[in-house]
C-alpha cells in the first residue's frame, strides 16, 4: 500500500466516528423530517401522504403566526443587547484588570450552568409577591412592579434579561479573544496622530473586531431562532400565547397534540429561514467585514 493512500485511509478513519453520528443523528432524522411534513401522522395511525396540505394549514395559523412574531420579537431584542452586553464586558476585561481570569470565570459562567437550573432561578427572581425583583423595587418606591412572567406585557422581556445575562459571558470570550489579536502598534500609530478612545475605538478597534461581530451575530440569530428550554421552563409559551416561539409551538404539535407531519413542515420553513439569513449574512459580510493583514 502506498504511503499517500494509507494516510487517506488514516484520515478517514478518524473521521469516520463523526460522519457515523451525523449521518445517523443529523442528516437521516432532518431528511425523515423534510419527508415527513408532506404527510399526516400521529404515531398511532400510518402515515397518509397530503402533499402541502400542512404548509396550507399553517398559513391560515393564527398560533403560527403569532409563534413566528414572538420569534422575531426575541431575536430583535437579543441579538443587538447580548452583542451589545458582550462587547462591554469584553472591553472592560481587555483593559489588563487584576484578577482578570477570576472575572472570565464569573461572566461565563451563567454559559455553562445548566439552561434549566438558570430557568428555575430566574423563575424565582421574577416571583411578582416575593422575588427579589419586585422586592428590591419596592423599596425603591415602585408601588406596582411588574408581574413579570405572569404578565402578558412583561413576559417576553422578562425572557429576554435572562437570555442575555446567560449568553453574554459566552460571547463574551469571543469579543476577548478578538480583540487581543488586534496588534498593538495600530492604536500606537492611532495615538500618536492625536485619536483619543473614542476614536481609536471607532476607527481601529470596532473595524478589526468585525469578523469576531460577524461570527458572534450568525450565532446569536440561530440561537434566537431556536430558543425553547427558558420558554418551557419559565413561561410555558404564556400567559396565554405571549411568549410561543416557533420552537415551543412545534414542540406542541409534535409532543402534545400528536400532530408531527405539521410538526415537521414547520420545522422545516424555520430551517428555510434560518438558511435564507445566514445566506444573506454572508453574502454582505465582504461589505463591512475587515481582516486583519
């Protein structure tokens, strides 16, 4: 056996593992979904082919429409605040504290713990009669807090504070990680033509990072978009339909009502959107995203 080919075939058995889980993880169940939401299913009954009848049924969904909305509406308020947060939080750290690694633990931290431990945490936070919350803004002299999670105005904001202070620490490390491979003698240069921070920022800093934004932005959108966990924990799609996202609508038709050919469609048009933004974002990332040479 020559040299070359036995070093292919090396390769390919370390990747062979990978390929087996997501051939039989990943590809198969998406490609059994994609099939499936052309048919009617309960898991009982066989399945009776319907063509689009589920994609028909869906555009005449209010719960569809308003789960599609609510998404939007959460993607809309993470993306920019955790990118914003983030961001901050990585610029501070970037400045050479002391303790700099004990405050990197900190800030991640929230990442790392379990989605449904934080869930239940903040569900106690969010307590109108008890939470500290509530409690911390009495004392401030707010007669009438928020209800919070009870409410059908402060629900989703509610959900969004806690996305955001859990995946702020993630992104985070990312934003450091950026800017610390920015070289030093550009803000040198920067300095010594008369830039103060502001502009060092705007016109160094903020251009060189946009590669880490770029990716931080592509992350957080899919994340946004497939948020179910704090939902079910927290809100359980309500009060009434104020925070059913696409997610935890799905998760309904297929696990409650038993309807998984809708099921499936629907997780197939958010899987065309999801595909459709990220196509977007690439093709404009030549437009704002910089490298550094």
């Amino acid at each position: 056996m020559k040299p070359s080919t036995r070093k292919r075939l090396t390769a390919y058995c370390f990747l062979l593992p990978n390929l087996i889980g997501f051939l039989v993880f990943t590809l198969i169940p998406v490609v059994a979904a994609l099939g499936l939401s052309f048919m009617r299913w309960d898991s009982y009954n066989p399945t009776q082919f319907v063509g689009l009848q589920n994609f028909r049924i869906m555009l005449r969904d209010s719960s569809f429409r308003i789960s599609f909305w609510n998404t939007i509406y959460f993607t809309c308020a993470t993306v920019p605040l955790t990118v914003i947060v983030s961001l901050v939080l990585a610029l501070a750290l970037d400045k050479g504290l002391k303790g700099l690694s004990v405050f990197r633990a900190i800030h991640f931290f929230p990442h790392i713990a379990s989605t449904v431990a934080v869930a239940v945490v903040w569900q106690f936070l969010y307590n109108a009669d008890m939470g500290p919350i509530n409690m911390f803004l009495k004392t401030m002299g707010v007669t009438d807090p928020p209800r919070w999670t009870a409410s059908v105005t402060w629900a989703m904001p509610a959900v969004i504070i806690m996305g955001v202070w859990k995946s702020a620490g993630y992104y985070m490390i990312m934003f450091l990680a950026g800017l610390q491979g920015i070289p030093n003698h550009l803000y040198e240069a920067a300095t010594i033509d008369g830039a103060n921070g502001w502009h060092r920022f705007r016109y160094v800093t903020l251009p060189l990072l946009t590669p880490t934004l770029f990716f931080v932005i592509i992350m957080n959108l899919i994340y946004s978009f497939k948020v179910f966990d704090q939902i079910y924990i927290m809100t359980q799609g309500g009060p009434g339909r104020a925070t059913s996202v696409l997610v935890y609508y799905i998760y309904v038709q297929a696990f409650v009502n038993q309807n998984f050919g809708y099921a499936s469609a629907m997780a197939f048009v958010l899987f065309l959107i999801l595909l459709v933004i990220t196509i977007v974002q690439f093709r404009l990332q030549e437009k704002w995203v910089q490298f550094v040479n």
